[in-house]
C-alpha cells in the first residue's frame, strides 16, 4: 500500500492528494461521519415523489474526491494502470479538457477506474453510495442547494434558460466547465457537487425510499441483477436547476454513456 498522509487544509477539512504520477493527484476530502436527513421535505420546490419519504441515515467517516474524475486523471489510470476487468477508452469526453470532468463513460467503466486505483494503491476506491453523496453535497445543510435555497449560474454550471424558487435567469454554457471554475466549496471542502456532469453512484434505482428496506447505515442499496439500472447524482451543464438539487435523483442503465454523464470516487482510507 503506499503511503497515506492526511494534511489538514483549513480548521474543518481533512485531505490526501493521491499522487497518479508528477504534477498530477487526486485530492481526497474527509467527509467526517454523521446522520443526517435523506430525501426532500414535501414542501420543497419542484420536488419529486421518489426523493421521499425523508428519513434519518447514519454514514460513516469516509473520503471522497474533491471534484469530479477529470480527463486527464482518467487518461492516467486507463493507459497507465492495469486493467482489472474492461478496458477503458483514455480520451472517451466530448468536451475536451484536461481539468475538465470526464464525460461519455459508463457505471461499468467508473467502476473499472476505482478497480483499478484500489489495485495500485491497496485503499479501497469505489463509487459512492447514494446516501454518501448526499450527506457529502448537504454538508449539514437542509436547504435544496448547500449554498441555500435558489442557485445561479454564477455558482454552478446548469441550463441558465431556466431558473428555480425565484431565482435569476443565467448563462447556458452548453458545455462542461473546468473543475473547481467556480471557486466555491460547500462546508465538507468539496465542489462542483452542482451542476457540470452528473455522477454514478453504486446504487440500484428504487422509485422511493421503502421503509423497513432502505439501509440506514449509509451503505449502498443493492439487491437487482446486474444489469439493472444505476442512480445518478447532481445534475449536470445539460440540465435545468431543479435537476441539481441536493436531493435530485435519477438513474441510467449502468451501460449508458453520455456527454453529461461523469464519475467522482470514494474511499475508506484510514486516517493514519
């Protein structure tokens, strides 16, 4: 396993940049354990039925990545690491870039990318689970955006056609941004968690929260074959605002690749 060391970058965040090769690492964010409130409150503008019923979920600490998986982070591990199952296509984006996020991939592959990080490093790279990345993205907050409760093109990358709860009107890049373009975190440390591409998540699509079978230790919720469909996470530079809330969900088959469609992994590293 190669070395861990966890720098602090301010009095709340916790990080390891897990160096690909020179000049280039991947920033891995402590997300600090806690429970929070999954899904949106009945009252909460342009909601859907399937982000309900809220209920209380306790995650464990765990990393995850700063941004999204970029081009040139992906381009690493697909032509420099060993495959694991699949191959990976080393430029697959529409949008190039290579501090833009990488696009055009399929859960399938995300899952390859983390198989292969965990091979090289001995950490156990992985996708997030679906209540992870919400956890992740609120950052404590209840409002439907971590930065409160209307968004503008100023702070994320989304259809600016549209708007949401009375908020502006905005530009429509119709194109991804370079991560981190904003300059804005939520409270965990962690951006672009709104807008730009959408990202996989380990998790089986369910059309609402059962009671009685939805986990409620943070784990991802996982009993279909394998070729059912994936959740999706965080809207995207395709989408209108409402698709960037913090409670949004959606779902592809895990073989689907899109322009809009990205990847940010997670980790249970320990901190020593």
């Amino acid at each position: 396993m190669a070395e861990l060391v966890i720098r602090k970058e301010s009095r709340t965040a916790y990080y390891f940049p897990e160096q690909l090769r020179d000049g280039l690492n991947l920033d891995m964010i402590e997300v600090p354990g806690g429970t929070f409130v999954m899904g949106s409150p009945e009252n909460e503008p342009e909601r859907e039925s399937d982000e309900g019923p809220q209920h209380e979920v306790k995650v464990p600490p765990f990393f995850l990545g700063r941004y999204p998986v970029t081009q040139a982070q992906w381009q690493f591990v697909a032509t420099e690491l060993p495959q694991v199952k699949i191959e990976l296509d080393p430029d697959p984006s529409e949008f190039k870039g290579s501090d833009r996020p990488v696009e055009q991939v399929t859960w399938y592959e995300a899952v390859e990318f983390c198989d292969r990080l965990a091979a090289r490093t001995g950490r156990p790279y992985r996708l997030p689970s679906e209540a992870e990345w919400e956890y992740a993205c609120r950052a404590r907050t209840k409002t439907p955006f971590y930065f409160g409760k209307t968004i503008s093109t100023e702070l994320a990358n989304y259809d600016g056609n549209y708007t949401y709860h009375n908020g502006p009107e905005g530009e429509y890049r119709q194109e991804t941004t370079p991560v981190g373009h904003f300059g804005i975190a939520n409270g965990f440390g962690l951006s672009d968690m709104h807008g730009n591409v959408y990202e996989w998540c380990q998790d089986h699509w369910h059309d609402r929260y059962e009671e009685g079978v939805v986990p409620l230790d943070g784990s991802a919720w996982e009993d279909r074959g394998e070729g059912a469909e994936r959740i999706i996470r965080g809207g995207s530079w395709l989408d209108d605002p409402r698709g960037c809330r913090s409670a949004y969900r959606f779902y592809f088959n895990p073989g689907v690749r899109d322009s809009d469609l990205g990847l940010r992994v997670a980790c249970a590293a320990p901190r020593t």
